[in-house]
C-alpha cells in the first residue's frame, strides 16, 4: 500500500486488488480532511427519481454497458465533445447542423442505428474515428439517464474506467446522487455495483456519517459482497458478464467491450455535462 496528497487535502491510499484474469489494478481509498458530505443517494433506475429531486446536487451517472463507458472512451481518444440526445432525429438533425465537425454514434436494442458512424461500443472510438470530432451521441438507456440528471449542479459520467477520477471529484461534494441507467426500466446489478463501489470509497475516505438511502445501502452491500468474490479469485469481468447487461452485451457478440469495461481506472478522465451547451467535455480541472 502507498500513500500520496491529492489536491483536494486528502491522503489517498491504493492497494493492489488482483484479479484471476492476472491482471492488477488499483482500487482507491481516501482519507478526507475537513470533508462534511451529508447525503449520498443512489438511484437504482431513473424512474425511481425526477429532474426536480436532483436540481442543485452533484450527479454521476452511470451505464457501465455500455454508455459511460464509451463517452470516456471517446474523450480519451480526443474527442472534442460528446453531445448526448434522447432521440435518434435529434441526433440526426444536430449532426446534420454541425456538418464536417460531427461523429454520429449510437445505438438502439444494442446495435448501430442505421446511417450511424459508430455504435455503442467502446474501441470504435479512437482517436482516428473521433480526434477533434463532437460525437452526437444517443443510446437506449445512457442517455436518458444523462437528461433526468439535467438540474444538477454537477452531472458527471462515471464507469469503472474512471473510477478514481468520479471518486475524487466526488470527495468534497456534499449532496450526492448516483444515477443507474438500468436497461428498458430494470436494475442492472453492474450499474448498481459501480454505484456501490463509490458509496464504499467514500465511506472509506471519511464519508462514514453521511445519511445514505437505502438503494445507496443495497448498491454497497452488493459491492461488499463482490469484493468478497475477487477475494476468492473471482474477477470484474466475470461478474459484468453474468449481469444482465452483461448478457446482452453479449447476445449481441460484443464480449471485447465488456472486458474494456471491466478495466478499473484505466483513465484518469473525468467528463461533465454542460447544461449550457449539452455537451459533455473532460473537466475544467483535469
């Protein structure tokens, strides 16, 4: 275990978590300073909040398969925005307005909508498809979930990918929401473990007196459980592959972007929505 100051006054603790697929990655815990976080709130599907109830919070979202995942993709490959709409015609119309300067990407039931550039899936998005490019972004859950997040006063794109970058933003936050997608109005247990993964976190680095909701309680005591699991070599990927979204992903022959989702941290990267402009960019800060 090591030790380093981060920015925000906090010490940040990383152990080792080893995986059966041989790989290591890094699982962070923080110990914050002067840090009075008083709610953390997780909703398992957007339906189980309003825009109204998120007004003024700090929200994450979250659609590990696959949307959160590919929006950090595409800003880590040089993207430079990602416009999220709700439906495929808005897409349409706000590529067609952009011109040269726009990718189309997307899906629906899991596949690349028609006349699409990409799909959902998060290797189509390299700097070679996207570098300096607004991806005008649309997909079956994610970005539903990106709209009911809209009167935050932070909307964050969170996934396993960026793990530690949500976490560390989230730090000196005081009204937090972590926001599922789900899948066509269900729970997704791999969006309710990144939820609880971040509850967990930042319990660990001083936000143990904070008033949780009980969706937040069942979101870390499922994280709990898992990291029980890799304890007895189980690993991330096995366990988003045996999920719901795991198996849809899968269904449609795209195993390859649940083992990108899988790789914890692999981007120290943080998007973030912009209500004036509805795009998402990597933060100011970073």
């Amino acid at each position: 275990m090591r030790e380093f100051r981060t920015p925000h006054g906090c010490c940040r603790r990383i152990r080792d978590v080893s995986y059966s697929d041989g790989k290591i990655f890094q699982y962070s815990k923080r110990l914050h300073v002067g840090c009075d976080m008083s709610r953390i709130e997780v909703y398992l599907v957007p339906d189980l909040t309003t825009a109204d109830a998120l007004e003024g919070r700090t929200v994450a979202v979250i659609d590990v398969l696959r949307a959160t995942t590919t929006i950090v993709h595409a800003l880590a490959a040089g993207a430079e925005s990602v416009l999220t709409c709700a439906e495929t015609d808005d897409a349409r119309a706000a590529a067609a307005q952009l011109g040269d300067r726009a990718v189309l990407g997307g899906e629906r039931g899991g596949l690349r909508i028609p006349g699409f550039d990409l799909g959902n899936s998060p290797a189509e998005y390299t700097p070679q498809s996207v570098g300096d490019k607004t991806v005008v972004f649309t997909t079956t859950n994610g970005t539903r979930a990106l709209h009911r997040a809209r009167l935050g006063e932070r909307v964050l794109v969170a996934a396993f990918v960026n793990f530690s970058a949500v976490c560390s933003a989230l730090a000196d936050a005081e009204q937090i929401s972590l926001l599922c997608a789900g899948i066509r109005g269900e729970v997704t247990r791999e969006d309710v473990l990144l939820a609880g993964a971040i509850v967990d976190d930042l319990q660990q680095g001083g936000a143990a007196e904070s008033e949780l909701n009980d969706q937040a309680r069942l979101a870390t005591d499922a994280w709990r459980a898992v990291v029980d699991f890799f304890a007895q070599g189980g690993s991330l990927m096995q366990v988003l592959k045996s999920s719901q979204g795991g198996r849809s992903v899968l269904d449609i022959g795209h195993e390859a972007d649940i083992e990108l989702a899988a790789q914890l941290d692999r981007f120290d990267l943080l998007p973030e929505w912009h209500r004036d402009s509805g795009r998402i960019r990597v933060a100011s800060s970073q």
